[in-house]
C-alpha cells in the first residue's frame, strides 16, 4: 500500500499528535487493567478467526527482576483481537496479507515479462516485540510468504514450543540453513541485525552499514525452510538489517507490526527508532519499484503521556494513520481502550 491508498481507506493523515492524543483519552476511559489475557496461568487457550491455540507462557519470568524487561512472557488483550482483525477478509488491509504467485517461480506466465521485477512476491511480515506466544504468526503466517518474529533472546525458548504446538507441521523455520551458511569456520555469527551499542536515545552511535541483498546471500530458498522464523532483535542495541527476512535476494519487509510494545517513555525512542530502520531497507534493498514498507502499530492506551510521546515521535518518521471505529470490531476500538495506527516512512 501507499500514501494515496492509505488516504483512500482512511481520509487525510494524522495531522497533530497533541490533537491525537487529546481525541483518544477523551473517548475511553482507563480501567486501571494493565492488559493480560491472565498474568497468573501457565497456559492459556485462545481463539483467533475461527482457529483455537493453547499457548504457553511464563508468570515466573513476568514477575522476575530480568533486565530488559519481561512483558513478553504473557499474552496480551489486544493480541488476539488484532489477528482476528487481520485475518477477517473484510479487514481493509487484506490486500497487504498474500502468498507467492505460482507463476514466479515457473516463467510460465505469458504476461511475466509486463510485470515489474517481483511484483508476485508474497508478502514478508516483520513482528517487533512478539513476545512468547506467537498468537499472530500462528494466526497469519500460512497467509503470507513469511512471518519473522522478533524480540529479545529470552523469549526463544518457550515461543519455539508454541510454535511447534499449535502451527502445521513444517510450518517454523529453525535458521538451520542459515546457520551452516553463515557459520563456514563453526564460529557462526548473529544473522539478522548488526549489533554492538545502536541507539541514539541512550547518546550510542548507530551503525548505518546496512548490508545489501545484492552482495549477501542467506543460502536459502523460499522452499527451504518454513515460513515463521524468529530472530532475535533488541531495539536499544541492535540495528536491523537486510538479513532479517531470511531469504535470498529479499532485503526488505512489506509490512512490520508492533503490538502492545510500548509501556513507558524509555522505550519510545528505540521502539520507533527501530521501525524506521526497518521501514528503509526497503530503500536499500534493489526493490523500488516495490511500494513502501507498511508499518501497523496497535496497542492499549493507558498512560496519555506516553501516548503522546510515542505519536509525537512516531508522526515525525511516519505519515501517520489511525483506523477508524467503524472499520473496526467493539473489542478493537478506541472506546474499548485500543488502538491502530498505520504509518508510511517519511521520504
């Protein structure tokens, strides 16, 4: 999608964060309810566009002293709501959720040579701060070509078990190519972002070498592998880079969602910091002919100062978004106490 069919969905950008933030609180009220489904429960069942998922998760680590924080531990509100959302076929980001056309990877197409170079590209999802459940790729992946999870190492682990428990089989993507390419002196190396001290908000230098798909190959095919992945991804110290997708000759994403992730003012910087880093790999990536990388934040409102340092921050990178009520289920609307913003890199 671009600007002009983001304008045709929802009418004019977001114009004034302060206005934005203003309209929101004063439509909802807080219920002092921080958002889990249930913080105590070490397994939770849900139920997303039809499709019932036990998920795993960890009270213990929620409730631990980890540096970095722990909020992935437990799942969301607004997490199933907005795969459901996602997965409705009258969602008016359908069009953004599709898989490879057959005739790519033939030349059978009679019409292929009247089409820009990957235009039949299934689409390529990026999750930031997907915490141990999965609940959306589990909800989404076999809709798209590929769905990346990301988030601190921690939540590998028990993400990985929920995966393998409620996606078909085949369906997650263990990096095991990757590794054996990448790693040619058995040393191996962090595939995915280049790390070493990233973000400006802490006064850290960020590193601007962002390698590109024409010099760097993952050694793996679409047909390789599964189509969920997990890569960690730490926003304060890490930069995204081309090899997050996983896969030859794509060095950029279509669409990165962030869900629930901001919870205080600290993390405002990376967060937003880390989705246009993201967002311009698809200006590096030899794909321009490719529209721009949509960016889809959904999350709870609780707090409008941080809110409001979060949109302030988010509408000066992004031309800004929020779907309506009308476009939306009652659980996913303002009024309940969620929102969706939709973004476009500023150019």
């Amino acid at each position: 999608m671009d600007t002009q069919e983001l304008i045709h969905l929802f009418g004019p950008p977001i114009e004034d964060a302060e206005e934005e933030t203003f309209i929101l609180f004063s439509e909802t009220t807080s219920s002092g309810n921080l958002g889990f489904i249930d913080s105590r429960a070490d397994t939770i069942d849900v139920c997303v566009a039809g499709r019932d998922f036990q998920v795993a998760q960890s009270p213990t680590v929620l409730g631990s002293t980890r540096a970095g924080g722990t909020t992935g531990a437990v799942v969301w509100r607004i997490t199933p709501a907005l795969g459901a959302w996602l997965a409705d076929s009258k969602c008016p980001l359908g069009g953004l959720l599709k898989h490879h056309t057959p005739n790519s990877s033939t030349g059978s197409s009679s019409s292929s040579s009247s089409r820009a170079p990957h235009d039949d590209r299934g689409t390529y999802v990026l999750e930031l701060g997907c915490g141990v459940a999965g609940i959306l790729a589990l909800a989404l992946g076999d809709r798209v070509e590929r769905y990346v999870l990301s988030d601190q190492e921690y939540v590998r682990k028990l993400l990985h078990a929920n995966i393998q428990a409620n996606a078909p089989r085949g369906a997650w993507d263990d990096g095991s190519n990757e590794k054996a390419k990448d790693a040619p002196d058995g040393r191996g190396k962090t595939s995915g972002i280049s790390s070493g001290g990233k973000r400006r908000a802490r006064d850290k230098a960020v590193n601007q070498n962002h390698p590109s798909p024409m010099r760097h190959s993952t050694g793996v095919s679409a047909s390789s592998a599964g189509y969920i992945a997990f890569k960690p991804l730490d926003w304060e110290a890490m930069t995204p880079s081309a090899e997050l997708t996983g896969r030859d000759g794509v060095g950029s994403f279509d669409l990165v969602v962030g869900c629930d992730c901001v919870y205080n003012e600290a993390l405002v910087g990376p967060f937003v910091e880390t989705c246009g880093d993201v967002c311009r790999l698809r200006l590096q990536d030899g794909e321009l002919e490719r529209k721009p990388t949509v960016c889809l934040v959904a999350q709870q409102l609780r707090d409008p100062t941080v809110f409001e340092a979060w949109i302030a921050e988010f509408h000066r990178s992004f031309e800004t978004w929020r779907v309506p009520n009308e476009m939306l289920p009652v659980d996913l609307q303002s009024t309940n106490g969620l929102v969706i913003h939709i973004g476009i890199l500023r150019t």
